[in-house]
C-alpha cells in the first residue's frame, strides 16, 4: 500500500510561479521551501539526489512513480546535509525495506527538515516543466487538522513568483566547505565499506564548488591523497600546496558568477599541471579560457543520458545534473569539444589543445547512476602520471 493512497497525512501545495498548482500529500517537515522546481529521471538514487550540493536551492521532481522504498542509510550521502530545497514525487511505498537501510525516506525528511510533496501527477508536471521550463516554485506543507484554500493557494503561488531567478546566482560559494581539509577515504565495497588509501602516488587539490563525495572516492582510489579546499582559494594558495593535480568539483548556482574561480583556474591551467573538471568545474575551466555559458531551458538532470566520446565513437550512459552548459560556438582555438549529448547535442567534453586539462558536464562518480564513464578519472591519473615522469626525467 502506498502512503499517497492511506490519507492520514497532512496536505500540501507546489505551486509554480507561471501559476500553476498542484494538491498533494506532505510527507516531509511542516512549513514551506523555495527553489526552481526541475524534473530529474533516475530510478534510484534519492539519497543521493537529496544530499548533492549541486541541488542547492533547487526543488527536485522525481519523475520515477514509486520513490523510498528502499529506505535511507547512513553511507549513501554525498554531501554534509540535504542541499536541496525540496521534494516532490509521486507515491511514497509505506515500507521500506533493504538490509542497509537506517530508517525511512519520510522520517529522514523530517528530521532534516525538508519540505516535501506526494501525491501529486509527476507525469503532468515534468511534461508542463519541459514545454515551459524549469521555473522557481514553492512548496506549502500544512500542519495537521489544517486543510487547503484559497488563502494557502495564493500566498504559495505569490511566493514561487517573488523567488529570484538561478541566473545570476553565486551558489558555489554558499555551499563549498570553509576551511581546507584533507581526503583520504577510497571506494565502497561490499562487505567492508569504505577503505583508506595509504600510500598515495599523487597529490590533487580539489576545488569545492559543491563537491559530492563519492567523487573525491574515485580519485583517491586511482592512488591520490587530496587536499580540499574553498571555493574561493586563490591559484598562489593552490600552487603553495605542490599539487601533481588539480580537480574542480560539481557545484550549483550560474558558473559566470564565480569570477574568483574563473580568475583561479586560468592561473593553475596555465602552469600545466594537469587539470580535470566536472559540471561546474566542465563550465569554470570553459569559461577561464574564454568561452561563454548559457542557461538551459530545463536542464539535464537524470542516470540515463547518453553522451557520445567524440574521439572515440564511443557512446556511454551517464549521470548528469546541470542547468547551464557551455556554449559550443564560443570556443577559443586551444577548446576542443571531446564529448557531446545525444540528446540535445549540447557540449559534455572539452580539452585544452595546449595544456593537460580537460572536463566533463555529467557526473562520472555515478552517486547514483551508470559507471560507464569512470574512465575520465583514469585519464586525469595517467596525466599526473606523465607529468611525474617529465619532472623526473
């Protein structure tokens, strides 16, 4: 039996800020949230979803009907808390059940205090999101013993349309750690969980503009310690550290606001230590050598888009969570794209022609969805890999 069918939890509004509105179920904190509403097609992965910094004042759709059935467990979170505003699916399944959940989707909602809806037609509202775009939102979950009208309707909606709009938006900053850190943790593994690398080959600084852990797992795996640092560290900080590498994390927010990393990195590329992006590190890169971005209509959000390896011909399935993307016909000379969408044909790959630095749009950690694009991670370790062997030499 579904929680959406039981009846005995408190009603909620989604509003949109063109208007639109939808009455469900809270199943979530009491109260209400703010964020652009998008749409994101995994079929598993909610944990993941939910604690991924790059969904930062974003209110994320699930589109896949029946959402914690297998519960929430203490390893499977990517960020330090749930980044995103809020939740809105389908039907939540009244149990959940696998051998390493923790507790249920709806008592982790609570107690994170996230607000969320059920019960609503995800199918019509993902269709009304590609048509019109992802637009800003809001969520109003009502206390118990209180019931939907007009009244409710109109403050959710006047609120979704007071919300400021993602462009513009330096978010990368609001979430990136404060102080540097060291990472040292590697891989899960079934029946021993996460182990340690203890004799690093490399040392990589990562930048943090939202960086999802399983990320910095799958470098220090491939034989690095790594060193993570703020957002806002300046390339003389960065070069102070010695790197042999140099990662710049997924993250949130409009990737031309964040003048400070763009100024950075174009620094650090240029000294030729080898540099691999993803996401918001794929647009930054991009932009510090002169291309341009653009916001998305609705993005791409999801574990099932095919991406073709232009050098390669090869076509892997990969995650990806993203609302801007860079513009193809800005490159400067020295950008090469390397990877393209087959859905839409937008950028996912680019390479300096000039130096060892390349990036990727999707997110090859796969935290959740596909592994086909892991080996991203060891072209990055290869380039470290030469670069040692030149210093040696």
């Amino acid at each position: 039996m579904l929680l959406s069918l039981q009846g005995n939890t408190p009603p909620a509004v989604l509003a949109l800020a063109d208007g639109t509105v939808f009455i469900g179920n809270s199943i979530g904190a009491p109260g209400s949230t703010i964020g652009e509403v998008v749409f994101n097609t995994a079929m598993t992965g909610y944990q993941e979803i939910l604690t991924d910094p790059s969904y930062c004042q974003q209110i994320v759709t699930l589109t896949y009907p029946h959402i914690g059935n297998y519960g929430i467990n203490a390893e499977d979170v990517e960020g330090s808390k749930v980044h995103a505003a809020g939740l809105i699916i389908k039907d939540l399944p009244l149990i959940a059940s696998n051998f390493r959940a923790s507790m249920t989707l709806a008592d982790y909602l609570i107690r994170e205090n996230i607000v969320a809806i059920a019960g609503i037609d995800t199918r019509q509202l993902t269709r009304h999101l590609r048509i019109h775009g992802a637009q800003n939102g809001c969520i109003l979950a009502l206390a118990p013993g209180e019931t939907v009208n007009q009244s409710f309707i109109d403050k959710a909606v006047a609120t979704a349309k007071a919300t400021p709009s993602m462009d513009g938006l330096d978010l990368a900053k609001v979430v990136s750690v404060k102080h540097t850190y060291e990472w040292a943790q590697t891989e899960w593994k079934l029946g021993s969980g996460y182990g340690v690398q203890i004799t690093p080959r490399f040392h990589v600084v990562a930048y943090d503009f939202g960086v999802k852990k399983n990320i910095l797992r799958m470098v220090t795996e491939r034989g690095a310690r790594i060193t993570v640092v703020p957002a806002q560290t300046s390339a003389a900080d960065v070069l102070k550290l010695n790197p042999d590498g140099i990662f710049l994390a997924n993250g949130p927010g409009d990737p031309q606001a964040c003048d400070y990393a763009i100024e950075a990195i174009g620094e650090l590329i240029e000294t030729g230590i080898p540099t691999f992006g993803i996401c918001l590190g794929h647009q930054i890169m991009a932009l510090a050598g002169g291309a341009k971005t653009f916001k998305m209509k609705f993005g791409h959000h999801g574990a099932n888009h095919p991406v073709k390896d232009l050098d390669t011909g090869r076509v892997s399935i990969t995650s990806q969570n993203h609302g801007f993307a860079v513009d193809e016909t800005t490159l400067p000379a020295n950008l090469r794209p390397t990877h393209i969408s087959l859905f839409d044909g937008t950028l996912q790959g680019l390479a300096r022609t000039d130096k060892p630095a390349f990036c990727f749009q999707g997110h090859p950690e796969a935290s959740p969805g596909p592994h086909d694009i892991s080996y991203l991670f060891d072209r990055f370790t290869a380039l470290m890999a030469q670069s040692q062997e030149k210093k040696n030499a």
